[in-house]
C-alpha cells in the first residue's frame, strides 16, 4: 500500500511488461531526467513488486502497493469522509482541506525493512484538526483509515490520533503530493514506521476500539513506534 509497504499483493502479478517497463526507465532515465517523470509514476503505481526502487528519481523512497493497480482521484474528484463516533460527519473535497490551516513537518521516514529517507518535508491538515471539527464523542478511542486501493486500512489509538506530528498531508518536499506518493492525500505518522502513513487516503472513522490494519493482521505491530517496535532497533526518527 504504500512507499513502506512490502510486496504482498492481493491484486494480480506483476506482469513481464511491467517489469521490462521498470528496468527500461531506469535505463533512460539517466538521461532524460524530469521528463520522464510522469512515466515513472504510471509504471509505480502499477507495480506491487518493489521493483520500481530502482528508477532514478526516487529521492530514497521504494514503492510498493498490496494491489496490482490503484485508480487516479484527480483534485476534483478526490473526497474524504469523516464518520462513526463523531457528532458531525463530514466530507471534505480536496480544495476544503487545502483551505484549513497546514502544518509543515520535517522528519526522518523509517520503513520497517530498513532503509530511511532523512529529513523529508511533510505538510497538510493536522488530524487533531479535522477530529475536532467533527465532535469525537466521549466513548471514542481509536480512528479507522481507508483508503480507495479498495483493501488497505490503518487504525490509530485516540491519543495517537491527536499527536501534533500526525497529518492529513497534502505536500511532499514542497510540491503535491504525486499519485505514486499516495496523493492527493495520505496519512502521514512521523514517530512511527511509515506502514502506519496510509497511501490514498479516503476515509477517517472514529471507533469504540483500535480494529488492526492490514499489516497488523498479518504480524506486524499496531503501536509502531521507530526503534521500539516489530522487533527492530533502528534510532528513533527526528
């Protein structure tokens, strides 16, 4: 599902085209620079495999999805609904959440197999805002994510939730943040390992008890904290 998520697809294989595909950007790519940019997030995020690590360009991220493909949601047709144990539920448009006050965020992102991006600029709409807009009513203790790859999910406590360092966020190093980025806009939880920051992000529900995401059911752990967590000792993210 997302930049930190490894190749467990439940979509179909990667095909020979799309590894050809692959390599074959990552050969030109050399030389043509930006102008390939567009092309290399059309291959991204039709590759589960983790392939696409070696395209130039990357800045240090590794892409992976859990499905074989995830449709575009352009700024017009992008929404996020708020629901569940809240007293005002809501549905945002892309343009809403760029009109709430932002935060910009930089911060070490640390996947769970190791590599780390240093000091990456993250910005968007604090969580806390949005949970607070909508009236978490007082049994609430966890917030459910969705997100429209139609099979990813992630849960946060309540308390997790409110952190100042958890964001709806809208831009990646200063720019939108790109579809093979999980745009227009995803999770982002610094503290913890990135398995945590849903890619494509389309829905927030306020619930009773953390319900575990897709990772979690398969092993990993809810409460993803860098170096303390999954069995790994890697520094903590600053």
């Amino acid at each position: 599902m997302d930049d930190d998520d490894h190749d467990e697809s439940r979509g179909a294989p990667v095909g020979r085209r799309v590894v050809l595909g692959i390599l074959g950007l990552g050969a030109v790519g050399v030389l043509a620079g930006p102008r390939l940019q567009r092309a290399q997030e059309a291959v991204v995020s039709r590759d589960p495999s983790g392939l696409a690590a070696v395209l130039p360009g990357s800045g240090g991220f590794r892409y992976y999805s859990v499905t074989s493909s995830v449709p575009e949601r352009g700024p017009t047709a992008y929404t996020l609904k708020v629901d569940g144990l809240v007293d005002r539920p809501a549905e945002y448009r892309l343009a809403d959440l760029q009109a709430m006050p932002q935060r910009r965020i930089v911060h070490d992102v640390q996947c769970v197999t190791g590599w780390r991006v240093p000091r990456t600029p993250f910005e968007g709409v604090p969580l806390a805002h949005l949970l607070a807009a909508a009236g978490v009513r007082p049994e609430a203790r966890a917030v459910r994510f969705r997100c429209f790859d139609g099979v990813y999910t992630e849960s946060l406590t309540l308390e997790q939730a409110r952190r100042d360092d958890v964001l709806i966020a809208l831009r990646l190093r200063d720019a939108p943040i790109s579809h093979a980025h999980g745009g227009p806009a995803r999770l982002y939880v610094a503290p913890m390992y990135f398995y945590k920051s849903a890619k494509w992000l389309s829905g927030i529900t306020v619930t009773d008890t953390v319900r575990p995401g897709y990772w979690e059911e398969r092993g990993y752990d809810t409460d993803a904290w860098v170096g303390s967590s999954n069995g790994r000792d890697d520094a903590a993210t600053v």
